[in-house]
C-alpha cells in the first residue's frame, strides 16, 4: 500500500503536495482501499475560457501527484450539459438572434452554431476544450449529466430529494432574504463556468431570475425538482402537485401552456436544481476533492449551502474545496464566457506550448490569482521559463519551483512532447516576423545564430517555433509587423554627421567576425562603446545607455524605416550581410 508523504515534507515542496496529503487522508478515511476520487464541473454553454481551465487543472494536479505516489485515482469531469441554455453568448461565429428562441432548453437540445460539424449547442463547445484537455496531458473521466439524467441514473436520488423537499427547503431558508423573498441568494452561484455565464442573475436580485438556482416556491410547496416541457423542451415550467407515494407529479410550462402528469419514479426529462444537483453528485460519486470560484465562498453559495444539504439530506460529506481566484488576459478583468471573445485554453495553445500553460497553472496557489499573456509580455514569460530550464539542469534551482516545472513538463504518465531545441521565444518570433513564415529563410537564420552549432531542420526548434509564428499572425496588429527596407533611406544617410556615418562604419566593418546572434549582441552594443573612447566590454553608464539608444534608433531607422523593431542582432541575422551592407550605406 502507497504511503502518505509527510507533512514536514510537503510543506517544503509546493501546494499540490500539500492537498496531495490531506486528499489521501481524507479519503483512506472515508473509503478506504478504494479509488480517490477528485472532481471537476464544465458547462458548454459557450466558449470555455482560460478561467475556467483552473477549474480542471486544480484537481488535476492534484490527482496527478497522488497518482505518482502509486494510488488509484479517478478525476470527474461533469459536462453540465444539461443545463438550461440562458442567454446567446456574444462573439460566436454562426449564431445570431434567432438562438434567442432556445432558451429554457437542455444545452444538448440547442442547435450548434451554423457551419459547425457537431450535432449540437453542448457539443460543438465540449470540443474544443476535449482537445484542449488532451494536449495538456489532463487525464479524466468525462460524464454528461444529459445522459447521467435521460438514463435515470440518479432516479433514487431525485425521488430521495423530493421527499425530503422540506428539508431543503429549510437549508434555502437559512440565506433568503426578506427583501427577495425566494430562493435566491446574492452569491449562490455554481463555481463554474455554468454559474459565470450568469451573472445577469446577481443583477436581477429581488426580480425573481436568481430563484433558478433553488427552485421554487409556489403555491403547491417548494420543489427541488424542474421537468423539462414535453411541448417546447424549455424549464419554464411550475410543478403544481406532487405525491410521495405514487410519484405522480403535475407541472405546466409558463412558455407554451402545456400540462402534463407523468410518474417521477419513470420519468427522466428534468433536473435537480443546481444547489440540490451539485451536492447530491458530491454523495452519489463520493468526491473528496472540488474546487471552486473564490468569489463563491460567501453565505448562501452554493458550495456553503451545499455543505449543509450533502450533510443533512444526502447523508454525504462535502470535499475539501479549495476556492481558487481568477484567470486574467494581459490586463483584463475576470473573465466571463457570457461576453465574447475571452481566450480559451484552445487559443493559448496556439501561441504556448502545452508545459508552459500548465506551468502557469502550477506555480501559483490556488487562491493566487494571475495573468496569461497573449502581448508582447508572452517574451518575457518564456525567458522565465527557459531561465528555469537551466536552474533544472544545473541544481540551483528551489524546491518548490523543481515541483512547478517537474507538474509542467509531463504527468505520471510521462512526459508531455516538448522543443528539441528551445531557442528563445522572443529570438524565434522576431524570426517569424521578419520572414513572414518562409521555411528556407527562417533555416537560414536560425542555423547562423550559433556558428559552433548550426541548426539543420526546422523540427529541432518544432513546437516552439510553431507557437511563436501563430503568436506573430494572431496577435501582434499588422501596422506592428516587421517590414525590411526594399533599398537604401539615402536622405537620412545623406543628413548623418561624421559621429554617424563613423558609427556605421564600425559596425560594418565588424559584420563578418562578429556574425552570429552572440556576436552581433557584443558588436551593436560595443559600438557606442567605442565611440565613446571605451573597451567594447566597458560596463555601461547612464550616458552611454543613452548613446546606444540613439545608434538603435538609428539602425532601425535604416533597416525597417521605424525608431523601434526586433532586437538588433536578430533583425541583422534576418536581414543577411549582403543586404545589410546596402540599408547601411556601404
């Protein structure tokens, strides 16, 4: 049988250790000898973005650890496809207003967008987070809850919660206020992409919109329990009488005005609402561990409320539930997939490679919030990266940020496929940028930035070079893009004085012994130096920082006709001596 590692030492390694502790524990306590099972909750009701990625990569690396510790473990992944479809999320290519017609329906009832090659709304979104998942190394055992409830999985459960609808009701009561007089709690909300696609509810307060996440108090009782309509499919539907001993129960759709009887113990089109649903999965799958949304921990959510039904009703036990803080983009505010055009885990990985995302997600604690970087800070990102790399390789490096990058580049299966040769990111994009993508030219320029040890295939620098290329096309605005100088700006080399024209000739005059990336970083910033009537290796002084500024400029002015560009020594590896020689007056 595995053994728990200490506390001692977790604490001295890193987070997911620590949770890797108290999860054994937990669960040796609750089921002994049987899998630890951690979970995580997705709804495909839009685009699934990058915040709600920490919803999966918490528990995952968790599950990962106690997996490399030799345990058994199974982490669930519920697709909530189930779900009522709420609003048409803006910025969805092939959707328009006509999709307003569908809500109130099962996510997995709602047409997919136009041109898609998915049968349906749930599908079509599930996709792109699938594939996603399976690049980044993440191992789960995917449930749809549409097919968990058609299937009459959680019958017993649902006729179990309907008699003891009393109880619930009770719980609710504890944080409604007087003002709504309903179920809904500012705050209740799924911790969950399913819960940020509404927050026009917590904006609705007192209006009645917030009751979805309770159910409803009507006229015939509470019930925790909303069919779907045999007419329109939509929930828009009130229970108006329900019988503990027959199971018979009434319901009509405030949509079309259908009614209907039917018997809930064969009856499988409808739902728990989402603060009974939630903690009657945690009994029935005996989670031990689940995270949730930071901004869920306050009274009435329903992670609290739901601590108290699982208890209470479900004679279950709530999981360790970490709340973990929110995902920005470079600046932006929390994201919510209810708005268009927030950056999911597909677009990351087309500008990152799969380990430096999940790096992202493993350095930080889970109540740590941080920033993935889709600008010009995605450079200084990977040189952190690589700057990591080489603290691996040489023993210099903390223990926490060893168990940071070890999480990173690869899971207990093994590692995650990685860069032959990780050339610089801000090196490789400056590369794209210039060549436009031209795979001769890009060889060209990568196999003379070291001399000593020539690049000879492009795939010795594949997927990086990749990334950095998309990162060029898909992000970077085309008026910033590199331009060479189709011929010489004889003007501004005509209007230079003899300072000027003195410095070119030093540079090139230099180009051919100094012509490597190395080289050349030592000749641009040297000539200032010499300039000044100092050695090239000179440390630099406020005065001479300035001076080499103004030569940069200059440089740049020459070669691409703008003050600023890709750094120096790789724009004049891009451009070829030959060529140089020319924008340079020679």
């Amino acid at each position: 049988m595995p053994t728990v590692a200490s506390s001692q030492s977790s604490t001295e390694t890193d987070w997911v250790s620590r949770f890797a502790d108290d999860v054994i524990a937990e669960s040796e306590r609750r089921a002994p000898g049987k899998p630890v099972v951690v979970a995580s909750g997705l709804s495909p009701s839009g685009p699934i973005h990058l915040g709600n990625l920490r919803e999966v990569m918490t528990p995952h690396l968790v599950a990962d650890e106690i997996r490399r510790r030799g345990y058994t473990v199974r982490h669930l992944i519920s697709w909530d496809d189930y779900d009522r479809y709420r609003k048409v999320p803006n910025g969805v290519e092939g959707v328009d207003d006509s999709w307003q017609a569908h809500i109130g329906k099962p996510l997995t009832s709602v047409p997919a967008p136009a041109g898609s090659a998915y049968p349906n709304w749930a599908e079509h979104f599930k996709a792109a987070m699938t594939q996603a998942l399976d690049e980044l190394g993440v191992e789960y055992d995917g449930i749809s809850q549409t097919e968990q409830y058609l299937a009459g999985t959680y019958r017993e459960q649902v006729l179990h919660a309907m008699r003891h609808r009393a109880d619930i009701d009770a719980v609710l009561d504890r944080y409604r206020t007087k003002k709504d007089g309903a179920a809904g709690a500012k705050g209740g909300k799924k911790p969950q992409q399913k819960k940020a696609d509404e927050a026009e509810l917590e904006a609705a307060e007192g209006s009645g919109a917030a009751d979805e996440d309770d159910g409803s108090s009507g006229s015939a009782g509470y019930f925790p329990y909303k069919p779907y309509c045999g007419n329109c499919e939509k929930d828009l539907t009130v229970v108006t009488s329900y019988d503990d001993d027959t199971t018979e129960l009434n319901y009509t759709c405030s949509a079309c005005g259908f009614a209907e009887t039917v018997r809930l113990n064969e009856f499988n089109r409808g739902k728990l609402v989402w603060k009974v649903d939630w903690p009657m999965r945690w009994a029935y799958e005996g989670v031990i561990f689940e995270p949730s949304g930071v901004d869920h921990s306050s009274p009435g959510s329903s992670f609290v409320v739901g601590g108290q039904i699982v208890r209470e009703v479900f004679d279950g036990v709530q999981p360790i539930g970490p709340m973990y803080a929110f995902v920005g983009i470079s600046g932006m505010a929390k994201m919510s997939s209810s708005k268009g055009g927030v950056p999911t885990p597909a677009d990351a990985l087309k500008i990152m490679e799969a380990p430096l995302l999940r790096w992202l997600y493993a350095r930080r604690r889970p109540n740590q919030s941080f920033k993935i970087a889709f600008d010009q800070e995605i450079q200084r990102l990977y040189d952190e990266w690589d700057s990591l790399a080489r603290k691996v390789a040489d023993g210099t490096v903390l223990p926490a940020d060893a168990a940071a990058w070890s999480r990173a580049i690869g899971t207990a299966a093994g590692e995650l496929p990685n860069t032959p040769r990780p050339l610089p990111y801000r090196t490789l994009a400056s590369v794209a940028d210039i060549t436009a993508g031209a795979e001769d030219q890009t060889l060209r320029i990568l196999s003379e930035l070291d001399p000593s040890s020539p690049l000879t295939s492009l795939d010795e620098v594949r997927p990086r070079l990749d990334r950095a290329e998309n990162w060029i096309t898909t992000q970077v605005p085309a008026e910033a893009r590199t331009i060479v100088r189709d011929e010489a700006d004889k003007e501004l080399l005509g209007s230079l004085d003899e300072q000027g024209r003195e410095s070119l000739r030093l540079l090139l005059e230099g180009l051919d012994t100094h012509w490597s990336l190395d080289g050349l970083t030592t000749l641009v910033y040297g000539v200032p130096k010499v300039m000044e009537g100092l050695a090239p290796d000179a440390k630099p002084t406020p005065e001479l920082k300035t001076a080499q500024r103004s030569f940069f400029a200059l440089l740049y002015r020459l070669l691409v006709g703008r003050d600023t560009g890709p750094r120096l020594p790789t724009l004049l590896l891009a451009v070829g001596a030959d060529r140089v020689r020319t924008l340079l007056g020679a």
